[in-house]
C-alpha cells in the first residue's frame, strides 16, 4: 500500500509496530525529498526535517531507539531527542547543523521554543 500522506489514529496493544506505523512512511519521505533536493544543508544551521511530539520521556527514549539506527545509516540525518533535564548550553549543541529528526515531549518542546528565538518554523 502506498502512502497518502492523511491523517490516521491508531490505537493498538503495546509492541504491535505503532511506532513504525509512522516512523517507516516519515523515512521512506525524507529519503525521496533528500534525493530531489540539489542544495546541501547549510554549514552551521540546523534544519529539522521531521518532527516527533511524544506525551513521555519514555516514548523519546523509545520512539528514538528505533529512529537512531536509520538515521546513523542514512548518514546525512540526525537524531535530536529533547527531554527534560538535559542543559541549555547542550541543547543548542543539539542545534549546531545538519538536517534532523526532533523527537520531543511537548513541554520540553515548548520550552526550547520560548528560550531559543532562533529556533522558529522556517528560519
């Protein structure tokens, strides 16, 4: 089945393949936008590509479990997870350059967003 790029809901056991009921299409997406795109990903800027909003740091720390390996593969992508606890001064190190996936909670999120006005939708 192809993707339609529509919105879903999903609710199903734990282990079921959830995760990668979305993760596998937001790959398979951001490999066919990478291999369209002739403009490098500008030295020094960060550009997030893909956004994970997750209600736990737990469900960061799995969503990028599976995410991590891919993206390493990948070669060109990053992984960037954002949970509470993790330093200021180490979150914009996260920001430093390259194309990412950002899986955060959406407090953290928030917050980065407040704290960080360079870190804006389109900028």
């Amino acid at each position: 089945m192809l993707a339609k790029h529509s919105d879903c809901i999903v609710q199903a056991p734990t282990g079921s393949g959830k995760t990668l009921a979305y993760l596998l299409p937001t790959i398979q997406h951001l490999i066919n936008q990478q291999n369209k795109s002739d403009t490098p990903a500008q030295e020094g800027k960060c550009s997030i590509v893909a956004l994970v909003i997750v209600p736990s740091r737990e469900l960061v720390e799995q969503v990028g479990a599976l995410f991590k390996p891919i993206c390493a593969e990948l070669g060109w992508l990053k992984l960037l997870q954002l949970v509470g606890g993790v330093k200021r001064v180490k979150v914009e190190k996260m920001f430093s350059s390259g194309k990412a996936v950002l899986v955060a909670t959406p407090g953290r999120l928030q917050s980065l967003v407040d704290r960080m006005p360079r870190v804006k939708a389109g900028k």
